[in-house]
C-alpha cells in the first residue's frame, strides 16, 4: 500500500514560510516588499532587484533526486 502522508510537503512548507520570514527579516526599506507563491515559493522585490526564489525539501527516502541521503532544505534563486 502506498504511503500517502504528508509529512515531508508539511515540512517543506514549513522550510518555505521560515525561508520567506527570513528574508522578510533582511529587507532594507518599507517599500521592499516578499510575496510568497507569486513567480516561485518566495518573490523578493526591492528598488533595484527582483529576486524569484524555489525552495526545496528532499526526503532521504529518495535520495536520487538531490543524488544525497538525508533530509536536504535548498533553494535555487533566479534574477528577473
């Protein structure tokens, strides 16, 4: 029977949401603004950068995706 838990989406959702209020922690001015699940998981937009920013959680149950073992928190991080 195939295992139908959401626990490894729960955590990386929580990696996301902690990820996002920490960049929200390192905003500059009033006017940057963080927009979650906008262009990616986590958008950063500031007076002179647009940041569009993919969060990832991979379980050790299927280590060919990341090639390691063990839990994996990540984020990949493109300029618009």
């Amino acid at each position: 029977m195939t295992d139908r838990t959401a626990i490894d989406t729960i955590k990386g959702y929580f990696y996301q949401f902690d990820y996002a209020i920490s960049k929200l922690l390192e905003l500059d001015l009033d006017t940057d603004t963080i927009i979650v699940e906008g262009i990616e998981d986590v958008d950063v937009s500031t007076a002179t950068d647009e940041l569009a920013i993919q969060c990832v959680y991979f379980n050790e149950s299927d280590p060919s995706v990341s090639g390691q073992t063990g839990h994996q928190f990540d984020y990949r991080m493109m300029r618009i």
